[in-house]
C-alpha cells in the first residue's frame, strides 16, 4: 500500500491551525530555527531490515501481523515510514537475510522510495544450513583457519552485494567471545581477528568504509572478543584509513560515559557509524529516547559540537542507523517513534548555545554549563522537528496518519496474519 497525496494533506491541513500557533511561539523566542530547520531536513536515519519485523526474546516471540515477507516488501515499509517522515531515507540490509534476487529491481524501487542503501551487515553469529562450518565457537577469531576463511568470505560476499545495490559501507558486529575462564587466549582471539579482518578491508573497494561494532557481553556472557571502544579502536587503528568504530548505545557496561567515547572517538578520526536505540539494563533494543532521553541529548551535543569542529557536515559525516527489536510495539510504529526522539534530540543539541557554552566552560562556571545545556534539553522543540518534516513533505504527525489509515490493517490483509520477517 501506499500513501496518497491527498491522504496527507487532508491530514496536514487538520493539524495545520495548532501546529502554526505552536511554532509561531519557538520561532518568534528562538533565533537559529531556520538553522535548525534546514539541518534537520538534511538529516536522514537509516531503517534497519531486521527491526521491520517483530522480534523476539529466548523466551518466546509473537508476532504482529502482515509482517514483511521478503526485501520487497522490507522497502516498501521503510519507503512508508519515509512517506510519513521524510527522515528514512536509507535502509540497512543484513546479509543473507535480505540477499536481493534481483539488483536492479531493488534499485528501482529504492528510487521509487527515495531509499539509499546505508551500511551492509554481515552474519557470522547464525550458521546458516549450506555452510560447511559452525560459528558456535566463533567466526573471525576462531582456531580452526577453516571457520575464519568461510567468515572472511562471507563478509568479502556481503561487500560484493553492497556494490551491487551501491551501498559504501560494511558493517561488522561479531559474537565471538568466551562463555568461561580459561576457554579463550584472549591475545591469540585477538590476532586471529585482526588477520581476518585484514583479509576483509583488502577486499574493500576504493571509497567504502568499514565500521567495527563492539559489545560487552552477550551472547558470550565472560568476554567478548571486540568487547569495547577501546578494543574497536585498536582494530580500526591497525586496519587502516577506511576503519572506523561503530557505536550501539545498548553495547555498553551499565552506567558508561557514552558521550565521552563519541567524543574523543570522533576527535581521533575514528568514529564511523552509530546504531540508536535505548536501554535499562543491556542491550535491550528499546526506543531511541524512551528510557534516557537526557543521555540521547548528551551524546548528540557532542556529536554537533565535535562534527562541527571538525567541519563535517551533519548528514553525511557518520552513518547514522537504527538497530532496535520491537517485542510489544508495533514495528513501523517503534521506528517512527524512534526517528521522532533521535531528531529532537538533534534539533535540542543544535540550540546549544556554543559560544555561551565555551566560555562558561574556560570560567569553571559548574553552574551556568549546567543551566545552558538544561535550557536547550527543555526547550519543547517538538514543533520545529515537525515544521521540518511539513517543509520536506511529511506528515504533521507521522503515528497519527499511521493510524487513521489503518496501515498495519491493510499491510495484513495484503500479507496476511501470520506472516514472519527475516530477522531477530
Ligand atoms: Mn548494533
């Protein structure tokens, strides 16, 4: 299905009146909206495949209904969530759950969508049924040279489908690690990994990049082979030029400074991509912005103010994505909400008063950084996000449209109750 013209304006103009006297209101007591606004427009979130779907725990999964049943139908609903946000531009594909039958009907109808193809992700923690060796004791790092050439050649693999669909990035998480003391030489899991991710980045065409993922535990529960920033950052270093790290809010240790890792992640050169989402406890996969909005806020103040000194520009200078799983909610409803969070939290840090910010830091002034960050957090910018997404051909609220056109009713009549998307 798709959404008609007429559907959103009908829906734009309803909203219209008080959306205006909202906006009117920030616009006349903030000076930079226009600023915001712009940037805002440019900025687009890439839609993970996987998170289309519901997904499930260990314990058990259930399904919402007329879930996508192929990568047709993987784009056709991010090509609806963009629709109604305009800020979905891209897709993230997982190799070989979304291997394309054929390339250039998957470019036209990412065309049709107005899609790009953000980073390509490779599976080395899923045997697959044709392959002649088991990941059950790891991929890259693994002690049998035999597992890690299939690993190096499925990733090579996944590299050769993103050029077909003319994406310019890899992205590797891996779920090597230890269950137990003693199981790992953690040195030599070390070694083995960076040989075979140094066959992977010779594979890597002139422009493509690679992003190195860490995460602290799970499903290996005593250590992780790329277990933190720092063990990314010792990778992405040695590899060369076209490594970065990739950082998942869910992949930290409890309490871990995260935007102080951005910061000096992206200082160093090294910060490739980010993978949005929230957590209370670990690697949840929950809403960007639903339990730490203020943590969400933190993370892109630093983004902006390092990006900027940098001179890169905001769009385009990192790979900006979501990994979630949805168990409760809705999945095109969980994304919207998502895209929603990460872009107030990017309009708020933008308002940041730099200057102002700078020069109470060189004071020691404790308390005025404090009130400076707090003003721009709790300033209700909700109207400029949706001012933008009017201005670049959304809808006035993207959840609300979704629901009054029964959309996830329609998606199951066309595919059907039982459906089950490829993925978590
Ligand atoms: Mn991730």
């Amino acid at each position: 299905m798709e959404i008609t013209q007429n559907q959103l304006e009908a829906h734009n103009d309803r909203a219209s009146k008080a959306h205006q006297q909202s906006f009117n209101f920030i616009a006349a007591t903030q000076q930079r909206v226009e600023e915001v606004i712009s940037k805002l427009i440019s900025f687009q979130v890439a839609i993970p495949s996987w998170a289309l779907g519901t997904g499930g725990t260990r314990f058990g999964r259930f399904s919402g209904g007329g879930e996508p049943r192929s990568l047709d139908e993987k784009l056709a609903d991010i090509g609806l969530l963009h629709r109604l946000n305009q800020s979905s531009g891209a897709a993230s594909l997982h190799i070989p759950w979304d291997v394309p039958q054929d390339y250039a009907a998957i470019r036209q109808q990412a065309q049709h969508y107005n899609l790009r193809f953000d980073a390509m992700n490779s599976n080395t923690f899923q045997d697959q049924p044709d392959q002649a060796h088991s990941y059950k004791f790891g991929s890259l790092h693994h002690a049998d040279p035999a597992v890690r050439k299939q690993a190096v050649e499925h990733n090579i693999e996944v590299i050769r489908q993103g050029i077909e669909l003319g994406s310019d990035t890899l992205s590797i998480w891996l779920a090597d690690g230890s269950c137990f003391p003693g199981q790992l030489n953690f040195r030599k899991a070390f070694q083995r990994t960076l040989e075979s991710l140094q066959e992977i980045y010779a594979a890597l065409p002139e422009h493509w990049k690679v992003f190195v993922e860490y995460k602290a535990f799970e499903p290996n529960f005593y250590s992780t082979t790329i277990g933190d920033w720092g063990q990314s950052l010792l990778f992405a270093n040695k590899l060369g030029p076209k490594a970065f790290t990739l950082v998942d809010l869910g992949h930290h240790l409890p309490n871990a400074n995260i935007e102080q890792i951005v910061s000096l992640l992206l200082m160093e050169e090294k910060l490739g991509g980010f993978h949005f989402n929230d957590s209370k406890y670990g690697d949840d996969d929950l809403t960007a912005g639903s339990i730490k909005p203020y943590q969400l806020f933190l993370i892109f103040n630093e983004l902006v103010e390092g990006l900027d000194a940098r001179g890169l520009d905001h769009a385009t200078g990192l790979g900006w994505m979501i990994d979630a799983s949805h168990n409760v909610k809705d999945p095109l409803e969980d994304l919207l909400q998502s895209v929603d969070a990460i872009m107030l939290a990017y309009a708020q840090a933008l308002l940041v008063d730099r200057d102002a910010l700078t020069a109470a830091q060189d004071n020691n002034d404790v308390t005025l950084c404090q009130e400076i960050l707090q003003d721009a957090f709790r300033t209700d910018l909700r109207p400029v996000v949706r001012e933008a997404r009017l201005r670049a051909g959304g809808a006035a609220n993207p959840v609300g449209l979704y629901r009054e056109l029964q959309i996830r009713q329609q998606l199951i009549s066309e595919r059907g109750l039982k459906t089950v998307a490829t993925g978590l």
